[in-house]
C-alpha cells in the first residue's frame, strides 16, 4: 500500500501529545539520563593519544537503555491505556530478541571490514604505509561498503518495532523488515535524512547556546562542573525527543503498511 510519511508523523505527533505524561519519565530515565552520563564520563576532545579507556565500558550500559527504552516507547505506541511499567516488562522480555539481531548486525559489519582490516593503521596517530593499488582498492571497497551499510540500514529501520509487533527471533525480524520495507526504500530514505538533519541542526544549536549560557555562566561563578551537567542534561533531552518522535513514527509507518492487519500482540506477550 501507499505509505505516507505526512500521515505517520501525524499520528506520531497526536500519540506523544496525547501520552507526554507516560512518554516523559520513561524517556528521562531510559534516554536522558544515560545520554547525559556518557556525554560527561566520555574524554570531551579526542586526540591521536586518545586510546579506548575505561569510559568505553559504559557504551554497552548506555546502549541497553536506550535500545529498552526504544522499545518500550514501541509497545506504548502499539498500544493505548498500557502503563509504563508493563510496556518496559514487554521490552525487557523482547531485548534479547533485539540484542540478537544488533549482534548480528555488528558481526556482518567485522566481517565486511576483514578485507581492508590489514591495510588500516596499527594505531591511533600512525600512518599505515600502503602501495598506490592498495590505496585505490581500499577507496572503491570502502564507497561499495558505505553505501551498502546506508541500503542496509534503511531496510531494517523498522527490525525493533517488528521485535515488538512479531513472534519472532533476531534474522525472521530481520527479514521480516526487509519484506515491509520493500518498495519504501526512497520515502524512508527521506525519512531517516529529515531525522539526522533535524538532529544535527538542533543538536548544534543546543550546545552553541547551551554552552554560552550554562558553561560561560558556571565558569564566572566558579561552578564549571556543574555548567557542563546542565549542559548535559539539556543535550540529552533534546537527543531523547527527537528519537522519541522517530521511533514513534517507525511505529505509525508499520501499522500504515500492514493495513488492516494489526498486529496480534497477544502472540508474543501472552
């Protein structure tokens, strides 16, 4: 069927209106904070010394929550009157499901990068000593492989919402997403853009004005420390709105493409 994109972030908006009061604790908890603690704990400029630290442990951690939280905002937006401790119970019970298929997704990715993987530095700051020819083939492999992972990427936007929606394991939910989103290609091209450009945009304008109000004013007080957790904060917040709005509006496409055939829930939470 036609998909419209104008339709689904419609609904999209009507839903997160309407359910701010469900939407707002769980986003601050699931997104904000997690956000927030890795923008602070993360180094804040990175050099050619700048090697994997112990900062780098709690990018799982932070990963989990987001990735719960997405989840759980998928089966509140399948869902009206379902409270928020039984949507984060249903995306507790599907994260493994969609852990599994992220698993899946990282291997492809080292296995696409093995080829190359020998002509790449040995460390950060040094500069790996490859021919002319050598040079050229790690050109044309890493355009082929960007613009394979972008087609990919598009094609399984909606793995999470069919973890939800779906009894099903990580490659069914993967191929299932490759099915519903055939002939979509372009408009959800359009899409994830729209997205990442609202996010950089506003993104940047944030920390532009966030970091002239709250850092400036923190150092003439003495409180620096305490600017950059406010700053913090607010960029989370700001990152947890916008994929709020997207995760919602994946939800809303899905329902518009199966149609009259909503998704039987019961399958895979009862």
């Amino acid at each position: 069927m036609a998909l419209s994109l104008t339709k689904a972030w419609d609904e999209a908006h009507r839903f997160i209106t309407r359910e701010a009061a469900l939407l707002v604790p769980m986003a601050l908890t699931l997104m904000v904070m997690p956000s927030a603690l890795f923008e602070l704990v993360a180094p804040q400029r990175a050099t050619a010394q700048t090697g994997p630290g112990a900062w780098m442990l709690a990018l799982p951690v932070f990963a989990l929550f987001t990735l719960l939280g997405s989840l759980a905002i998928t089966r509140l937006a399948f869902r009206d009157g379902l409270s928020v401790g039984e949507a984060l119970r249903a995306g507790l019970r599907r994260l493994p499901v969609a852990i599994g298929a992220s698993l899946i997704l990282l291997g492809a990715a080292m296995l696409a990068m093995m080829p190359v993987a020998p002509m790449l530095p040995s460390a950060p700051g040094v500069r790996a000593s490859v021919s002319g020819g050598a040079a050229l083939f790690m050109m044309v492999y890493a355009t082929v492989l960007v613009a394979g992972a972008f087609f990919l990427f598009v094609r399984l936007l909606l793995v999470n919402i069919v973890i939800m929606a779906e009894a099903v394991g990580p490659i069914d939910a993967m191929k299932r997403s490759f099915a519903l989103t055939r002939g979509h290609f372009l408009k959800l091209t359009t899409l994830l853009v729209m997205f990442l450009v609202i996010s950089i945009i506003v993104g940047s304008a944030v920390s532009l004005a966030g970091g002239a109000v709250f850092v400036g004013v923190g150092k003439l007080l003495g409180l620096e420390d305490i600017g950059h957790v406010l700053l913090a904060l607010l960029s989370g917040t700001v990152s947890a709105a916008v994929s709020v709005y997207f995760v919602v509006t994946l939800t809303m496409i899905y329902r518009q493409i199966i149609g009259p055939d909503r998704p039987n829930l019961s399958r895979v939470f009862d």
